[in-house]
C-alpha cells in the first residue's frame, strides 16, 4: 500500500452537514476547475481495508472525501445497528494517516431529516446471498449511496469486493440511473492469518476468532477444488458446505457460487471449466459464529493469486 | 412571456446519443466555470407551454437543456404510448425560438441499452390521483427524471404546474435523495378559451374540444365557491364533480381536493378556511372525453389569480 502514495500528515477538514460540505466542494472546485474527486463511503470503525480505499482514492484523485455514517435504513429490526462499533478518534487518525481531505461524519437527523419516502431499490442482482439473508438491505444501501453521490458528485467512488454483491448491486445502480460516477472495486484486505478484515471481527471472542480462519482455508480450498476440471458448480457448492460445516462454531446463512457480476444462479449441473466460459464466478458465504455474521468470497477467476 | 429574454435564433445543437451529450456539456463547463445549466425535461410535441419553460430556463441560466424523449417505463400497458403524437422538425423550431442551447433526443435504446434493473420509487405522494389512476407510471417518472438528472447535471429544472402531483412527486424526490438541484414549478398556460395546453389535446374532436372547457370553467367556479367562508372541503369536491358531470362528454376520472404538496386527504367536514391554515390545497382532476384523458388543476391559495 505504501507504493502508491506518500503518508499525508494534513489534519483533514471534518463537516457534519451537507451544507458545509456542499460549500466546501463548491470552493475547492471553484478554486481547481477539473478537480477529480475520489469519495469513499463508510460506516466507520475504520480499519486497513477502509485505509487501503482511501489512499488509492488520494493517489488517483485531487480530492479524496471519506464518508462514516452508519445508515439505519440499511440495517433490518433484529441486526446490530444499535451496537455497530464507532470510534471516531481512531477513524479520524487513519483518515489523516492514509490521504482524505474531507471527512463527512453527518448525524441521522442531518441525512433523514424527515421521513423520507423515496427509495432506490435494483431487482434481482440484490435478491440472493446478503440480499437474501438481510431483506430490505440493499434497499437502504441503494438508496444512501445515492444521496451520498449527490452530496459529494465524486468522478470516481471506491468499494472493497469483500462486499462484493454490494459492488454489484452499486455498478447495476450507477448503469441504470446514468450516475456520472466510476465505481472502483477494490481487493480484500486480510489479517496475517487470512480473516477478511472487516469492522465486526472486534464482535468476536478469540475462539471464535480462531474457528473463523474457517472461511479463508476454504476459499484457498476452493481455488485448489476449482482446478479440478471435473469440478461442477454444485459439487463445489457442496465441498465448499461442508469444509465449513465441520467448524462446531460455524453456522452457514449462505454458500453460494453464482455468476458474477450478474449473480444469476449456476446449473449445478454445470462443469466450472464450462461456466467460467460464460462469466466469471463468485463463491460467496455468509457464516456465523455466535452472534457474529461474517462474509467473505472469491471471484474465479481469481486474478494475480 | 416575450418579456423575459429576447427571442434567440441560433439554431440549439441536437445531440442523440449520452456520449455527445455529455462531452458537450463538459466542454461547455469547462469553457465557462461555473456555467448554470436549465433543464426543461419534455416528450416532446411541444406547445407553448414548454416554450413558457424553455424561455424562463434560458432567462435564468447561461445554458439551457431541452430533453425529448417519449419515455416507455411511465405509460401503463393500455395507454397511449404507440400513438403518442410526435413532431421532431415543429419541436426544434420552438426549441430554437425559445432558446434552448442543447436538445437531447435520445432513442429508448440509448436511454435503456440493458433490461433495468433499478427503480426509484416515491411513496405516499405517488398514490393518490395520477398515481392511483396509472399505476407504475410514478416509478417511471421518478426513474426517467433520476436518470437526465445524472445525466445533464442541471442547475435548475422547470416543470410545469399542470403536472401539479408530477413537480410535487419529483420535489419529494430531490429532497429526499439530495438532487443537487433546484426545482422550478411553472404556470400552466392555457388557450385564449381557457383550455390548459397539453399534447394530447390533439386527440380531441371539435366537439369533445369544446365539451372540454368544463374543465376550466368549474376551475374558475371553483375559485368563487372556495371564498364562501362556510364551504367545507367535501362540499367543494361534490360541486365541482356535479359541474364536471354535467357535461355529456366527460367522464370523471377523478376530481379531489388533497393538500399541497403532500397530498394528503383533507378532511371534508373541515371547512376551507380552515384548512388553508394548515397548507395550500390543491383542487386536480383527470377526465375523460372519449379515449382522451385531459387533467387540470388549480392550488388555492390562487396566487397572482
């Protein structure tokens, strides 16, 4: 990550209103005509992840804006908006660190300030996997993500493919409604020991730590299984279950190799060789372990491994 | 209306495709920052009605957009989109005298390239009226005017008030996704005889055209029986309707009385005055005459009446 740019040390600008931010836009491109705009949204409790976004952002964009709103329309009754892990200090520290120039950090109150009745809601791409398992989900992501690029209008917004149903359903938005906005899919970044990162790791004991190693063994598993070419979708689908279900810790919401970026179904039937003739594939899964819910994937084929 | 700007007669530049439109704009941008762009959204077969919006949009901005585009995804299955009239060479004379700079007339090809997938739905202010009479044609409006939002990035866009539950529908819609742009509600203009201009009024007979002045004359009865200070708001629907029906021709589609720009129901034992206290009431309606639907409305307070 180092490669791409030199560490910022420039404190950056924090708004937590649209006006402010919109009139601090509006300055800076009136000050720069062509000022490119890099825009990373997040729901805070940043980690190396969210850090490698931002500084692609500042190494290909003028201008770099960091978002952190966690957005309740987002989160279905029974999930953990209430109890989603904030630390604003520690987020503020790696914006500066990694190159944002503008952190807006607006309140619910600020986003929906009264009840709002418009939604943007993508058919079928968001109606497997998460969009399965979270209803409503994709519905509260399209919908903030399209304010949230009509607040910043960034020429380029950048999302990690841990999400990576979220990068579809964002790339199908931004096609269908003409957004002016190129959408970046950026790679997983993991710990040492493989564990995707992602902000609900902090929810897990260290047992549960350990047994979530489950996900990355499999998807290195799965690459190994992919090259089998005898290897059908569904008899991957299968292998994939059961590598995970032998963790006594883990209880699968999903597992799934679905066509990508499209996430129509694969015949099971289907030799992957023959598959992948069509489309490249997403093996995604959704695993909890206690209360914790956490994704991980791979696209085949898998690029640079 | 002559009043506003002079007449201009440089022919607007036709673009076809996204593409010319878009590096057009951003030449024109570039050329001149902070250029204000007005955006007149039409489907064309123009009338003075949209020249009236062209005209002020021209007054207003350094840059005036005029979109013709019958849009598919707003008409129900049994409406008139096959036979929607069409006049491109009448259309550009207007647009030229009225002065619009660029006119995109895109083909649904270009503006649908894909099956699409993404909708941006309205509640609540899409179903009532209109929205109740053409289901889905809401969902189409808020999609299409999403979509040349994003792609015209307009300062201002004018629409005019004969589609008073239209400018409220796409109002709710900026505010609620933050469109960073302003909408500009437009008087309906009218023939010498009172009857409000409108595309499809080609459709009608000489006898249904004549049968139509129902419409505004209960308009303007409507006006008097409202300054009764003991007039409720069911009593001024149940005369109006008794006017509309008194007419051979018409069929009432509906005729109500509902609250601006909300559209909520008024209670009709509440008498008008005291109604208005709350906010302004909007008087619409959509009748039939043979296979023509025409609508007309009035928001009282009548300002300027």
């Amino acid at each position: 990550m180092s490669t791409l740019t030199p560490v910022k040390t420039k404190q950056p600008l924090i708004v937590r209103t649209i006006s402010e931010l919109r009139s601090e836009l509006s300055i800076r491109r009136q000050e720069k005509p062509g000022l490119e705009t890099g825009f990373v949204p997040t729901m805070g409790y940043l980690h190396d992840g969210h850090g490698s976004l931002i500084q692609r952002s500042a190494a290909e964009n003028g201008l770099t804006v960091l978002s952190i709103f966690v957005n309740p329309l987002q989160f279905g009754p029974n999930e953990d908006l209430d109890r989603y892990p904030r630390d604003e200090e520690r987020d503020l520290k790696l914006a500066r660190q990694e190159g944002a120039d503008i952190v807006f950090i607006p309140s619910v109150q600020e986003m929906y300030p009264k009840r709002a009745l418009t939604r943007v809601l993508v058919s079928e791409v968001t109606e497997s996997l998460c969009g399965a398992s979270r209803p409503g989900h994709f519905d509260g992501v399209g919908t903030v993500v399209s304010k949230l690029f009509h607040l910043v209008e960034p020429t380029r917004a950048y999302f990690g493919l841990k999400d990576a149903q979220q990068v579809a359903v964002v790339q199908q938005m931004v096609d269908d409604l003409n957004f002016n906005v190129q959408i970046v899919p950026c790679p997983t970044l993991r710990e040492a020991d493989g564990l995707a990162l992602s902000s609900r790791n902090v929810y897990l004991s260290p047992e549960q730590r350990s047994e979530a190693l489950v996900l990355y063994r499999t998807l290195q598993q799965a690459a190994q299984w992919a090259a089998d070419s005898e290897m059908t979708a569904g008899g991957l689908e299968a292998k994939v279950r059961e590598a995970i279900s032998r963790s006594p810790l883990a209880s699968i919401d999903y597992a799934e190799l679905r066509r990508y970026p499209s996430l129509e179904a694969v015949d099971p039937q289907l030799r992957l060789e023959e598959a992948l003739k069509q489309s490249p594939l997403l093996l995604a899964f959704a695993v909890r372990f206690g209360g914790t819910r956490l994704i991980d994937n791979a696209i085949f084929p898998i690029k640079g491994a």
